[in-house]
C-alpha cells in the first residue's frame, strides 16, 4: 500500500483551540529542549504527568544497554495516579466510564465508583493469595470490569497479561504458561454483535490441554448469565468475591522498573512475545501522549475503539484518559450492530470529542454507508467532535478523506498515529493544533522520540529515500524485555549492525521537503490484518499441526481493501492434490482449523493447493513468487532457479 504520493499534497492545517502544544514553534521548541538535555527532558515531564510516591532521583539509566532503565529509584501506584489522584483533585463524582453495552444499554461510573469498585476486587485478588509480582491473565470482553481488573492487578502490583477474547483456548493456553500466571479473570460469556460468544468455556479448555498448573484460581464475572461449567475449587464469581470486601485497599507501592503488564504479539518468527513494560516510564508516556496526542482538555469526552486485548486499548482506554481524569466511552459491541451506524449514533448520543478508531473500521464503514444511506454519518449530528485519530495501520488517503470529510465534517484534524505494542504509547503523530496535516502520513516524531530511517548498517538515508525505521535513543514506554526471553529481546530490537538503536520492524520513507514520515510496511514476515499483528510463521505451524491432512504450508499477505492485508495460505496435502468441491470443502476445514489453533482472526482468506511450493534447488520457499501469486500478478521474476516451475500454474488456481 503505497501512500508515498500523497506527500506533496496540499497540507491542511491541524486546527484546535488554544491546543496544548501551540503551534509549530512549540513543538519546536519541545524537540530542543530533548535535544538539548534528554534524561532531564524526560524527568520534567515524569514529574508533570505522574504523582511519586518517593521521587526518583535518577532519570535515563543506559548502563546496561538495550536493558534500559528509568526513574528507577522513584515509586508509585499507576491504580492511584488513575483513580484516588483524580478524587482527591475533586473529579470524584465526574464520570470516568460511559459504558455502552452490546445491547445499547448505557452504565456511567463516576472516579469514586472505579476507585470503589477497583479496591474491592483488589483486596478480593489478594484475599486469594496474589502477591506483588503475580501474574494474573486477564480474557474478557470490553467491560467496566475489565478496565477494573487491569486497575485492580495495578493497585495490588500485580502484573497482568490481557488476552484478546478473540483468541484460541490453544493461544490463551500458550500465554497462560508462558506468563506462569496464578489467576484467570474471565466472564461467562461475552455479548458481541447480538451474539454470546463463551469466554468460560475456552478458560476451561485452555487449562485442560494442559501446562496451566500454575492457575489456582479463575474469578468469573457474570456478563449474561449463560451456561458454563464450574469447578467449585478453582471457579469463582466475581461478584460474590468482591462482596463484603472494603471499598479501601492501600496501593502496593512499586518501583518505577515494576512490570505492569505483559502483553503477547506476534513476531516474524517463534511463538509470540510477551513483551513487558514497565510502571513509571509507561505511564508517563501513556498520560503524556494522551493529553498532547488528543489534544485532551477537562471537558472532552473521549473514545478509543480498540479493545483491552490490544495495546491500543491498555495505554489509551485502561491508563492514559483515566490518568488524566477525563472521561471516556467504553463500547462492549461491534461497529456494524444493530446496524453500520453504531459508530455514529454514539457519538452523537454521548457527545463524543475524541475519537479514536482504526483504518480497516473506517474502510468497512466507508462500504456500508456508500451502501446504505441511513447509516451514513451524514444522518448524524457529529458537531460535539474535534479531534479524530487512526491508529494500526497506514491510513490510504481515500479513507482519509472519506473520515476527515463526513466524520469530521471538514474541521477536525486526523491524528495518525504510529506506534507499537513494544512503544507503549505514539511515537510519530501529529499534535492537532501544531503539526500540518498529510492525508496518509503520520508526520513528525512526538518531541522527544529519536526516530530516523537508516540502511541495514545503520546509517542515516538521505530524506526521499526509503530505509528501516529505527529509535535512536531509549525512550520511556518502551519495551523492558521479552518476558523470559532476554536474549530473544537484544536480537530482535537490536540487532549488532544497527549500532545500538532500537528496530520497528517497519520500512519508512521520509520527504525531502517537509521532513513528514509515512510507513510502508513490515520488513518482517509480520502482516497486518484489520490492524491486527500475526505472524506468518505462526499460521504456518498451525496449519502443519493438522498432521493427519498438512505436509507443508506457506503464507503471505497481499492487499486488500477492507483489511488492509488479508491472508493466503499456500498448502501441500498428505494426499493427492485436490480441486473442485473436495478442494473448496478443505480449504474450509483447514481454516476452521487456524481458527481453533490461534484464533478466528487468523483464519485464512485463501488457500491454495499445489502438489509442491515453488523451491530452489536447494529447497528454500520461493516467497516473492508467492506473493505475486497471492496478488494474482504474472510472474515476471527470474524462474530459472527454480526447480518445480509447474507447480506455478496450480499454485495461481483459485477454489
Ligand atoms: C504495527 C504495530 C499501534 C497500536 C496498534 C498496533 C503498524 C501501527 C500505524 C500507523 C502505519 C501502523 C506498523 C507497526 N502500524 N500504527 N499509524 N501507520 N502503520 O500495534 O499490533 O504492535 O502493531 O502496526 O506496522 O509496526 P501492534
């Protein structure tokens, strides 16, 4: 997806009133500032943004690099800088959560409330032996409660590990270990889309393949009341948990090093990674980019769309509004119910300011309302709007337009935000009200973010040349270690020929003249699906664990215009090839089969069946050949060294 173009067209102006980061020249002047004292930079704003419990006394620690270290010697509860700060500041009885439910029912619960509520399922954890330094998976659906057990975790320094309820008994199984988590928080079910999807059950599943010993017990909130099974001596009801427990729980004071969270993403290679961030470093950056990034004031109402399963939905759902005591809309449900204009209809209902939501939705949305002109955003008053911001993926500028246009009715800046699981908040954005807007590129770097675009030995390529998007220099939220995995850490951040700096994964390109940044893809074999990560690598071994019907497997993306990639599997079967109806009724098998492995959103577009994969003569996948394939382009790359070029003709066939 090439936006590369779009660079030299006409710039609208971010506009916001009285902003807080003012115009270009304050922008500047912050880059200066960084530029001029980097660790003192930073330790004015962790003084700004987060309340210490002991202050620390030492900023950037970089004598164990990539092992970074910030304001380590300081302390703090992240569960009280969100919650007892903001009442003891006098929001108590403002409304921290607009919760709408699947089924349009509304819940507001105020900053007295979530303390309340966060403190009894706190002292509840502990009642049940979670300690400082436990583990505790969270697999729920957006809910208040889950916003609260994440709090809750926080408070009693506890550190959590949020598994999206989209994934597999196998993946939460895999995540459950590798966390050696305690406790399970789950729900009996979860309400999406007019449907009860089972959360209880697959916790259940999960925990009886095995390698879950470290579990003793799963806490059960009661979304809808469905049938699950019960283990009297592991399962329990949050609600008879937490009843009788004090709304009071002292925050378990913690360094700022203290890892708040783990949260697994896929990689180019291996199971996925749980990275872990710190306390004190992400919430900084969670508070500081919220409040700069949204332009966020006292009376905004603020709306991110993504889910607790994501990063997107910890730093600015679970910390980063709630830090800055502002109010926000949490949404239980699915953009497209009851119809496409959920979205819209929410807005305009809670008087939404802010928001926050990701391409593949715009574009899905874009589909419907060209559709179906009741559902168009048009129909709907969005003036309580000012700021709109896209996040996950590159932004091509036809969605851009379409959003800026009939969402933001002309006047509202689009912020484009990029970042990553391992960042822990933006790192290039633009700053509505300072940052000249380019439909299609994220811009410039938050002040005080070192991003530049190198070759593969680390040197500076000149602007107007693509290059690897690298982080010159540690930044707060960023990535403390692989859990468990130091080694994988240092070589897949940063790697020897890229001097010390830290690897996004990412290709970028920069222009010449207004020095703006637009991504252009993974360099790894990670793809991008509906803004969800997944590696290549994983669906593959997936797909050669269906040992009974799978000799090999190979996937690649390719673009689409709703998902932004969507996936092509590429299968050799145990027996003969198959086509026709046989062909259609595997191919739905085997993704039904990626789907129980990993997850519905790893199931496959498309497969394809050939008697071999393209090879060389030395037997490696000839993936560039595939991708063309995938893409449905004639093969114009160099064939010859290429040992089975019939199975090209098989491979190109459609089911
Ligand atoms: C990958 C990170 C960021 C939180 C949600 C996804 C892609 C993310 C953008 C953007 C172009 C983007 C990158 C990145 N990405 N935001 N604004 N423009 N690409 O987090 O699952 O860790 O994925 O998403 O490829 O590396 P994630």
């Amino acid at each position: 997806m090439s936006n590369v173009e779009a660079i030299a067209r006409p710039a609208p102006e971010a506009e916001a009133e009285d902003p807080h980061v003012n115009g270009m020249a304050a922008y500047d002047a912050l880059v200066a500032e960084a530029e001029a004292d980097y660790a003192g930079y930073w330790a004015r704003l962790a003084r700004e943004f987060v309340t210490w419990k002991t202050p620390f006394t030492r900023s950037l620690d970089d004598s164990n690099a990539p092992f970074f270290k910030w304001f380590e010697d300081g302390t703090l509860n992240v569960s009280y800088n969100c919650l007892d700060r903001n009442v003891e500041r006098g929001l108590g009885n403002k409304v921290a959560i607009v919760f709408e439910a699947d089924d349009g029912q509304v819940t507001r619960v105020t900053y007295s409330d979530l303390l309340a509520r966060t403190c009894r399922l706190a002292n509840a954890l502990k009642a049940r032996g979670v300690r400082k330094g436990d583990r505790v998976v969270i697999y729920m659906a957006m809910s208040v409660e889950g916003v609260v057990a994440m709090q809750a975790c926080a408070r009693i320094g506890a550190t959590h590990s949020v598994v999206f309820g989209g994934f597999s008994a196998q993946s939460l199984r895999d995540r459950i270990e590798g966390a050696g988590a305690v406790m399970v928080i789950t729900a009996d079910e979860q309400a999406r889309g007019g449907k009860h999807l089972p959360l209880k059950a697959i916790v259940d599943d999960a925990i009886a393949l095995g390698g879950c010993e470290s579990v003793k017990d799963v806490i059960v909130y009661r979304r809808t009341g469905g049938p699950i099974d019960w283990q009297p001596s592991r399962d329990h009801w949050m609600h008879e948990e937490t009843e009788g427990q004090p709304e009071v729980c002292e925050p378990e004071w913690v360094g700022a090093e203290h890892p708040l969270f783990l949260l697994y993403t896929s990689g180019s290679t291996g199971k996925p990674k749980g990275v872990q961030h710190s306390t004190g470093g992400y919430l900084l950056h969670a508070a500081l980019t919220t409040k700069w990034t949204f332009d966020l004031k006292d009376d905004d109402v603020f709306w991110c769309t993504a889910d607790i399963g994501w990063v997107t939905g910890h730093t600015y759902i679970a910390y980063g509004p709630l830090a800055l005591g502002a109010t926000e809309v949490v949404f239980e449900g699915v953009p497209s119910y009851p119809d496409a204009g959920r979205f819209w209809q929410m807005i305009q209902d809670h008087q939404v300011s802010v928001f926050y939501t990701a391409p593949t939705a715009i574009r899905s949305l874009i589909k419907l309302a060209e559709g179906d002109a009741a559902v168009h955003p048009a129909r709907y008053d969005l003036s309580s709007l000012r700021i709109l911001g896209s996040v996950g993926e590159p932004i091509n500028p036809a969605a851009w337009e379409w959003y800026h246009r009939h969402v933001g009715g002309g006047r509202c800046p689009i912020v484009d935000t990029f970042w990553q699981t391992e960042t822990g908040g933006h790192m290039i954005t633009p700053l509505p009200g300072a940052t000249p807007l380019v439909p299609g590129s994220c811009t410039l770097p938050f002040p005080g973010i070192a991003a530049a675009i190198v070759d593969e030995t680390g040197n500076d390529v000149p602007h107007g040349q693509g290059g690897i998007l690298v982080v010159k220099k540690p930044w707060p939220s960023m990535i403390r270690t692989i859990w468990g995995e130091a080694e994988r850490f240092r070589s897949s951040y940063f790697p020897p020929e890229l001097k010390g700096y830290y690897l996004a994964g990412d290709g970028a390109i920069r222009d010449a003249e207004t020095r703006y940044f637009t991504i252009t893809g993974r360099i790894d074999d990670v793809l991008n699906v509906s803004g969800h990560r997944m590696g290549t690598m994983e669906i593959e071994s997936a797909l050669v664990a269906c040992t009974d019907l799978v000799a090999e497997a190979a996937v690649v993306g390719r673009p689409d215009d709703t998902t932004g990639e969507a996936i092509c599997a590429f299968v050799v079967l145990k027996r003969a090839r198959p086509t026709g109806d046989e062909a259609k009724k595997i191919a739905t098998e085997l993704r039904n089969w990626v789907g129980r492995e990993i997850g519905p959103i790893a199931k496959p577009k498309e497969i394809r069946f050939g008697d071999n994969l393209p090879k060389t003569r030395s037997g490696k996948i000839m993936r560039r050949l595939l991708r063309s394939l995938a893409r449905d382009e004639a093969i114009t790359q160099d064939t010859s060294t290429l040992e089975n070029p019939a199975v090209l003709a098989q491979l190109a066939e459609k089911n």
